[in-house]
C-alpha cells in the first residue's frame, strides 16, 4: 500500500518518510482514551512501531486535533511513545524511528492543549499549522496566514499570526529548531457584502463561491487563484502582514504567493526556526500550466530559500521569547467513547454494546514526506 511512496528512498536515501495519524475529522476521542489508559496506550504504541517498521517508515507524525483539557495525557503519551522507540532502536539495531506533531497556532487552544516545555523534550520536530488563522466562518475578511499583525484586523487582533505563535510556542519552552512554520498553498475566501470594500476587515457575510477544490466554497487552491487573475482578478500584497488577496468582482482571497514567501523563509532563517513545511502540494501549480511559472512555484520559492541550510540536530538548545499578550483560556467537553488501540492493516468496527467501541487501525491518512535539512512536507492520501 505504501511502497509506492516508501521507494523514493532508493532515489534520495537522506529522505525521511514518516506516517501522519489524526487529522481535524478524526477529532479527539481516540487519543483521549488511548491516553487515559496505560494498557490501551502500551498497546497502540507496540503495534505503531510493528506497523511503522513493516512498511519502511522512518517516523510517526501525531495530528492530534486537539487535546484539549487533557494536556498532561497527551505529554505521557508522547513520552512514552519516544521512551519506546529509544528502546526499540536499540534492540533492533536501526535507526531510532523519528517522532513528529503537527500542533496548533491559535494561543486558547496552545494553553489548553499542550505541555510544552515536555514535549520540546520529547518530539523531533513541531510542525506549526499557522495557517487557517482566519476563514469565512468569520464575518469579515483577513489574511489567514500571515506573518505579522494588520490594520483592519477584527478578530484575533495581535495573536492571530505565524511570528505570535511560533515565538509563543518558543517561550513556553519549545525548542526553535524543532519549530517548522506551515506555509498554506492554498486561499481562504469570503464574498463581500460591498464589492467596492475590499481592505483587510471588510465586511463579508458569506463564504466565497464554488471552486474546484472545495465545491463547498471558501477556498480556493493556488493555481485556481492563478486562474482568476487571467480573468481579470487584482491582486494587493500586503507588506505589512506579509500575505496577499486578490478580488475579483464581490469575491475575495487572501493567500501566499511566491514573494511572500520568501519574505517569511528569510524570516524563520533569521529568527531561528527550524524549517517550512507546506499544506498541501497539490494545491500548488503542479501542472505549471495555470501560472505559468512552471510546476510547483511555491515550493519552489521555498526550496530557494532554504536550499543548503544547516542541518537539523536532535536535542537543539532551549531559547525563549515571550510574546506581550493577553492571558485567556478555553475549555472543550467530550464524551467518554472506548476505543481498541490496534494498528494493523484492517479495520473492524466491533459490535455495539453499552459502550461504542471502535478500532483504531490506521488504513488511510497522509504520509509526510521529510527531507531533513530544511523540509519539504509533502501530503499524499
């Protein structure tokens, strides 16, 4: 199932292919009750790595969506499963298997989420989803993965933006190097209520039209948004934030593009993070056809940026930089649901009970493709 893509190690041997478990419509509850119980979480760690060596991985991406209100759970599963590939590393003889999280930008869900200062011990890299920020479940248009602040802001106001939350990850005690900034290859989309309103801030009551990535609309791809400026679509960068938004008659879009991304690339060299990752490849210009760029213009502004950096070390320094913000706070509630904690090739719903339980084979999700140095993060489902 995953030799296809486990292959490419027999072309590039330094590439490192980890498997991603979780996701936002995965939700919580597995983990929670995989983490709750020690049985339950020696068990899924036993049958995670046996799963992860079978098929050739070299890592585990946790993509735990998110554990809130039970940090303390979510760190000893961390650290057991890290304890437990130290120790498999070395009966075995190979390399230790790499263990990876993608995590949360937003400061509520960071303080309600996660134990940081143990989990800068225990995972080899942060993957920071800084994008998504903002969207059209919001009243009024933004940029929703911007570096920095900007006028016109309504909500989220100073907190909202990659530096706040890669520096607020950093001060709580995670480890800059083992920090890896999202870049978004896609736009997040509103219709406005004025058409001739087009600022950051400007009222949109609606999420933008159809495309053909998301015929549910409110975003868009990159190439897409190439498209709409061949059709007339004008297109602002905004300096100040560090973004971009094209409007095309009552539809708006804020998203990367090549020169902003290499603005946050010199960024995260200069400040000390540990590399980019991207959301998601086929959201790029893949074919080259619509920018006419060529194939793959964002990841390629990426990769010239960050081309021939250091590499990365396990165990970086710990450093520190406390952000000046506002203390809040945010609470989730779930229901108690039981789970099997297995990871094998089939999945089998058990029969119902007084208690719904549910098996937690990994059968689909995405593989990450790493290339430590700085990273390309490649998605496949």
């Amino acid at each position: 199932m995953y030799s296809g893509v486990t292959k490419l190690k027999e072309t590039n041997p330094e590439l490192k292919i980890l498997l991603s478990y979780g996701g936002y419509n995965f939700g919580s509850a597995i983990f929670t009750e995989i983490a709750k119980s020690a049985q339950k979480t020696e068990r899924f760690i036993k049958s995670a790595i046996e799963f992860l060596r079978k098929n050739n991985f070299d890592g585990f991406d946790f993509d735990w969506e998110y554990p809130l209100g039970v940090a303390k759970e979510h760190a000893k599963l961390v650290e057991a499963m890290k304890s437990a590939f130290v120790e498999e590393a070395k009966t075995s003889g190979k390399q230790r298997l790499l263990l990876t999280a993608a995590v949360s930008a937003g400061k509520e869900t960071i303080d309600g989420s996660y134990d940081v200062e143990s989990l800068g011990k225990n995972f080899d890299l942060l993957f920071l989803m800084s994008y998504d920020l903002h969207g059209s479940w919001e009243k009024n248009v933004d940029l929703h993965g911007k570096l920095r602040p900007t006028k016109g802001e309504v909500s989220g106001i100073g907190i909202f933006n990659t530096e706040f939350a890669a520096n607020y990850w950093a001060s709580k005690g995670m480890p800059k190097q083992k920090i890896i900034i999202g870049i978004p290859m896609y736009a997040q989309g509103w219709t406005l209520d004025n058409p001739s309103k087009t600022a950051i801030g400007a009222a949109a009551s609606r999420p933008s039209s159809a495309s053909k990535t998301n015929p549910a609309g409110g975003t868009a791809s990159y190439w897409e948004i190439c498209k709409y400026l061949k059709e007339g679509g004008k297109e602002t960068v905004d300096r100040e934030g560090v973004g971009v938004y094209m409007v095309k008659g009552d539809q708006w879009y804020g998203y990367d593009n090549e020169e902003t991304i290499k603005i946050k690339m010199k960024w995260l060299k200069e400040k000390g993070y540990g590399g980019a990752f991207i959301w998601a490849l086929d959201f790029d210009d893949f074919t080259g056809k619509s920018c006419g760029k060529g194939p793959y213009p964002l990841l390629n502004a990426i990769n010239s940026e960050l081309e021939g950096e250091s590499e990365w070390t396990e165990n970086p320094e710990i450093t520190t930089e406390e952000p000046s913000i506002t203390e809040t706070s945010e609470t989730e509630e779930t229901e108690e649901t039981t789970y099997d904690t297995d990871i094998t090739e089939e999945t089998e719903e058990t029969e119902e009970t007084e208690e719904t339980t549910y098996d937690t084979d990994i059968t689909e999700g995405w593989l990450i493709i790493r290339k430590i140095k700085m990273l390309d993060h490649l998605f496949y489902f």
